[in-house]
C-alpha cells in the first residue's frame, strides 16, 4: 500500500510538474496539416484524339509544370468551357474538373487539357473528381520533368 506521505514529496511535485508541462506542450503544438491553397485553371477542349474511355494523362513537362489531359469526353462542343479547380492541403492535391456545355458549334470535343503551375518538384497525392460524371480517379506523381501517368477515369 502506497502511503499518503508520498503526495508531501518534492519528488511527486517534480514528476506531476513535469506531466503537466508535458500535457500543455502536446496540447499547445499546431496542426500538422497546412492550410488549404486553392487555384483555378482554363483549359483548352479539342477533337484530336481518338482515345473514347474517360480518364485522365498527367505529363510533367521540362518547365516543371504539370500538363493533365482529359479524353473520352461527351456530349461536349468546342465551343464549350472545360477548366480544373485545384485545391491544395499539403502534399494532397484535389483536381475538381468543370465543364460547360454549349451547342453554338457542331464540332464534336472529346478531349482536354490544362496546365497547372502551382506544385513544386515534391511527390504529391492526386484525388481527380468530375462531378459532372460522377467519375474520379486517385494517383501518386513525383513532379519531375518527364514523369507521366496514365489513369482510367471509375
């Protein structure tokens, strides 16, 4: 049996000093995860590929500069608006695609593409969502020049 003598040590002040200081420290310490960056890019619509099946090529060009190309769009002309909000919370990347459909034009647009310039030469965690669809796709890229992936859009 422990004694009540022992809460009258210096020892015991010392040890739940020590724990205390400790509690407020973790308590006190900021959030490991940074704040959210948030970014909007045009793109371009095309009807060059031949490519039906939706999903996503993300190229690292020579500048650094990350180039994601969209295929198997439908029911899109090219006079229609295809742009990509970007959300950034550390090294996890969310590319939210946008498209605007408009009928002034009878060409056909099943492909896409925009450049992003706001991720340095680090590896990231990619989440791509197109709410118009439905369809999303998720990666991991090490932005370097001339690193590439593919991804079917599910």
């Amino acid at each position: 049996m422990i004694s009540a003598s022992i809460f009258q040590t210096v020892e015991f002040y010392i040890v739940a000093a020590f724990i205390a200081a400790a509690v407020i420290a973790a308590a006190s310490m900021p959030s490991r995860r940074s704040s959210a960056r948030m970014f909007a890019y045009s793109g371009t619509l095309r009807s060059d590929t031949s490519m039906s099946e939706p999903g996503i090529v993300a190229l690292v060009n020579d500048y650094g500069e990350l180039t994601i190309h969209r295929f198997g769009l439908e029911n899109l002309t090219v006079s229609g608006a295809y742009s990509i909000d970007v959300t950034i919370i550390g090294f996890d990347v969310t590319v939210e695609e946008r498209i605007t459909c408009d009928r002034r034009d009878s060409t056909p647009a099943n492909d896409a593409y925009a450049t992003l310039d706001c991720l340095g030469p680090e590896r990231y965690h990619f989440l791509y969502k197109s709410e118009a669809t439905g369809r999303s796709a998720s990666f991991s890229l090490n932005i370097r020049p001339g690193n590439r992936i593919e991804r079917l859009l599910i």
